[in-house]
C-alpha cells in the first residue's frame, strides 16, 4: 500500500512549498504500529521506524538528515531552527513550536491525536510546524508561534497561511469539568467549542486553536481545518486515546522543495 498524504489546498497553492500530514498507510509495521509508524519509543521496532521514515522521505523526494524534530512536551516552548543547528541535539530539545527560514530544512512534528499546526509566511518565506495538545492550547501555543513569528522574523499574521491536521474531534474529547474549568478560567471557552454534561465536557481543540490564531490576527480565510478525526477513524489514523500506548504516530511535515 502507498503512503496517503494529507495536503492543505491554500498550502499547496505556495509556490515552492512541500508539505503534508501523513496517514498510517504505507510503511512496514506490524500487528498495532501498521503501517507508517513515525513515532520512536512507542513499542515498535526501531528498524521499522527508521525504514518508514526513509519511505517518507522517498516519497516526499528528499533526505532523512534534512528533517529537523525536537522532544514534544505538550508546553509553548519553541526552537528556531538554522543552518548550523545540529539536528541530532534538536531531537533532544523540549520543544512544541519550530520555526525556519533555512530553505534546506524540514520541520516535523508526530501526533496520535493532538493537533499539527503547519504556517507559512508567503512572502518572507518563514515556516512553523506547531504540536497543540489540551495543554499546549490551554497554554496559548499557536499565539506564542504567531508573536515569534512577528517579532523574531517581522511577519504580518495577516499575510500568514495555516493549515490544521488531523486530530481529535469535540465528539471524542472527553475532559473533566476540572481540565474544562482551566480553559474557562484562561477565556478560551465558547458555546462554539464545547459542550459540558453534568459529569464531563468536551472540547473542540481545532476550533480553540482556530480562534486564537484568529485573535493573533491570522485571517479566518487563511485558516485550512482538514476536519478529520483522529480516534474515530482507525483504518487511516493512530489514536493514542482510542488504542492506548502501543499504538503509532503519524507526521506533519514542511519545507521548501529542493
């Protein structure tokens, strides 16, 4: 089977601009990892991971030693990524946010339920990939990518491009009233973006993210929602809430073509 990969139509229209949001199809893992595992450290054959990704960048026409990831921590902290970083120390770093102006790098990021954020500065050439979790939302990641994109690299959010990934949706995230209460308290909750019972609520993280994007200036019709739920969707996407631990990771990705 060959590799799905999930594209963005106002990211596609960039010249010059690869990205894309991987599937679980088209790589070499087994039994709960099949197929297209990206993820380290999650039970799977590490030889596997290593093949799936070289896959990946088969497919995508470029080199492992060109993609940059970091340690995701579920936080806001972020990495801007140069020419003379060192990728394999940026694997190691804590890190929910990289950002790039070096044309020969790739961002990437993995997800098994949480929300990939691609964004793009047409214009400048400036590119982020972002990991958004409850926690990274609840902690305003995308607005600290946005403010470091406009401060570090003087882009016009108005001007920035988006794309969301595949990820959870309201009818499968379940939270407590505590963990909505959070959201509640920090002005992130509308009747849009969650619904509550007498026991639970359930948040709508795309949309959440969605809506500070738009508070950080992003254009509403800049904003690219692939609408596509992760847990209720088995036979295309890993879900670490549906499967628990043994279960794979999917990759967002982007950077420039060679």
């Amino acid at each position: 089977m060959s590799i799905e990969l999930i594209t963005a139509p106002n990211l596609t229209a960039i010249e010059g601009l690869l990205h894309g949001f991987t599937t679980r199809k088209g790589g070499h893992s087994q039994e709960s990892f099949a197929a297209l595992n990206l993820g380290f450290n999650t039970g799977d054959d590490d030889q596997h991971v290593e093949d799936n990704l070289q896959t990946l960048c088969l497919y995508l026409g470029i080199s492992a030693d060109q993609i940059a990831t970091c340690r995701q921590t579920h936080g806001s902290q972020s990495i801007v990524v140069e020419s003379e970083t060192d990728l394999e120390e940026l694997s190691a770093i804590s890190a929910d946010i990289m950002l790039t102006q070096d044309k020969s790098r790739f961002l990437m990021m993995r997800t098994a339920d949480c929300f990939p954020l691609l964004v793009v500065d047409p214009r400048q050439r400036i590119i982020s990939n972002i990991h958004a979790g409850w926690r990274g939302t609840l902690a305003r990641v995308v607005v600290s990518a946005i403010n470091i994109m406009k401060a570090d690299f003087g882009c016009d959010p108005s001007e920035l491009q988006v794309a969301i990934g595949p990820g959870i949706s309201i009818k499968h995230f379940e939270v407590s009233l505590g963990i909505a209460n959070l959201f509640k308290e920090a002005g992130l909750l509308n009747s849009n973006n969650f619904s509550e019972t007498e026991h639970s609520a359930y948040l709508d993280l795309a949309l959440i993210n969605s809506d500070q994007l738009i508070e950080s200036g992003v254009m509403s019709k800049h904003i690219w929602n692939s609408k596509l739920c992760t847990y209720s969707d088995p036979a295309r996407f890993y879900s670490y809430r549906r499967d628990g631990q043994r279960t794979g990771r999917m990759a967002s990705i982007i950077g420039w073509k060679p």
